[in-house]
C-alpha cells in the first residue's frame, strides 16, 4: 500500500477503531484481595491485523506519550523502512516456525511476550479516547511500549484522571497459554517492588516526561508522592486456558493502594497460538505499510 504521512496516521486509526469496535470491557468483577476486569472480544478475525499494524506504528513512533497518534515522529523512507523491519525481525523472527524446544522458548517468553505488552499498551490506548474499566477514569498519559525484550524495567507507566484527579497506573503484562496463576503471581512481584522503592528512578523519570504534555491544572499535580499515593496496579494478563483470576490474592491484599485499584486486566483467547503468529504475520507486512 503506497501512503502519505497522513494515511498512514488514518490506517493506524482504523486499526485503533478495529480494535475498539472489537473489545469489550466488561464492568470489573469484585475478588477479595482486587478486581477482576475481562476484556472480550479480541478473538475477533480483524484483530491481530489492527494489532500488528499498531505495534509497528508504536515502534515508527507513531503513537506520543500523550496516547495520541501523531506523525510528526514518524519515521519515514527507505532507509527507516528497513530500519524498521530489522526492529521487528529482532522482536518476532523472520517466521512463525518453532519446532525445537529452544525454538519455542523465544516464542513464549520473548516474541509472546513483547506481544502481549503491545495488547495491553492498545487496551490502554484506547482508554484515552474514552473510559473503560482498565482504570478509574480516562487515560492521559502512556509510556512508550519497549523497544527490545530484554529491556529491563516497568511494561507500562500512565496517567489518567477522574475528577481532575490525577493518578499513576502502572502495568506489567504477562502472556501464557496455561500458567495464568504463575504469570499473575510473578507480575505481583513487581508491585510489592514498586512499593519497597526499586522502581523509584524509572517512575520518577515516566513522570517527568508526562509534566510536559499534561494539561496545566493537572501538570502541577506530578510530584513525587504522586506514584505512592495515588497508584492504580494494572497486571494484565493475555491467556488461554481456564483459571479463576478471583482467587484472594494476598500478597495483592498486603500491597498500600486501595482495592479498587488493584485491576487485574485479563484477555482469554481460545486459540491462544495461533493469535500471536497472526498478530506477527500482521506486523512483518505492516512495516511497508506503516513506513513510507
């Protein structure tokens, strides 16, 4: 597909709207130690291709920190094209063949994974054009999505508000076809982490970025304490198999921010597989599309 700048923001909107037309964000269930929000639909046949081309504008810095699509960064010509291309091959490979067992462990804990960050950097996107149970209030501000997998550090930092109050979401995404409980409790880690101050300079650095975009009356709202006083915890899992996401948790119970903000974001897909190599065929034909 051969398009301007411009197009290429309005094929990066339709995917945002395929994607939007297609998920739904069920009101969140209520468990004793958090609440339990279901995100339904994404097994929908236009998704991993709304998905793939979003990842690709995400890395052709199509998509700001204020959640909002924009081209004034995105990359464009030959040589970021390739530059592109070479970024995805590094995150999903060439190919969806994983017939070796060491084949599939890149699959589930590299490609997967960066996958399943992108659902979750997508979701909350399309929290900033308009409320959803993925936090209390509309999304504002998001980090961007990493750039390589072995990038160390918090999977997503945002902003949102509600009242003109300002909080601090913080995510950590996990994808598995049948451990969904182990993956959950890992995720919980990183928040009894944030809370013991590991992750201070890393937050403190997201927040400074956001001050720039954020409008005056909730700029001064970013202090220091803001991430520790007004913290949502977002783990969000992309799953297969059966498990029940209200189990009490209590190490999400013991953690200081209140339980309604303690969400445990969840996607199930039937053909958990077959959704990722989808989402990554999209991505490696988005690249000529995306970047022009």
């Amino acid at each position: 597909m051969d398009v301007g700048a411009g197009s290429v923001i309005d094929l990066l909107n339709g995917a945002l709207d395929d994607i939007e037309r297609c998920a739904v964000f069920h009101p969140g269930t209520t468990a004793p130690s958090h609440i339990v929000v279901i995100v339904s639909g994404l097994d929908a046949v236009e998704v991993p291709v709304a998905v793939g081309r979003y990842l690709v504008g995400t890395l052709a810095g199509a998509v700001g920190i204020d959640a909002q699509l924009s081209e004034e960064l995105l990359a464009r010509g030959i040589d970021r094209r390739e530059e592109i291309r070479r970024t995805v091959t590094s995150l999903i490979g060439n190919n969806n063949v994983f017939v070796t067992d060491a084949q599939r462990q890149v699959r589930d804990t590299r490609r997967n994974a960066w996958i399943g960050e992108g659902v979750g950097h997508a979701l909350l996107t399309l929290s900033a054009r308009r409320e959803t149970s993925c936090v209390d209030g509309r999304i504002c501000t998001l980090s961007e999505m990493h750039q390589t997998v072995t990038r160390q550090g918090l999977d997503s930092v945002g902003t949102y508000v509600q009242n003109d109050v300002l909080g601090v979401s913080i995510g950590e995404s996990k994808s598995t076809e049948s451990n969904a409980g182990t993956n959950l409790g890992e995720a919980l880690n990183l928040f009894a982490e944030v809370e013991a101050g590991i992750h201070g300079p890393d937050l403190r650095a997201r927040l400074s970025a956001f001050r720039y975009v954020l409008e005056p009356g909730l700029k001064e709202q970013v202090k220091d304490s803001l991430w520790s006083d007004n913290a949502s915890y977002l783990p969000i899992v992309v799953y297969q198999d059966d498990y029940d996401f209200t189990t009490a948790r209590p190490r999400f119970a013991r953690l200081k921010t209140p339980h309604e903000r303690r969400r445990v974001i969840v996607v199930q897909l039937p053909n958990f597989h077959a959704f990722f190599d989808a989402v990554a065929d999209a991505m490696r034909a988005a690249v000529d599309e995306v970047v022009v």
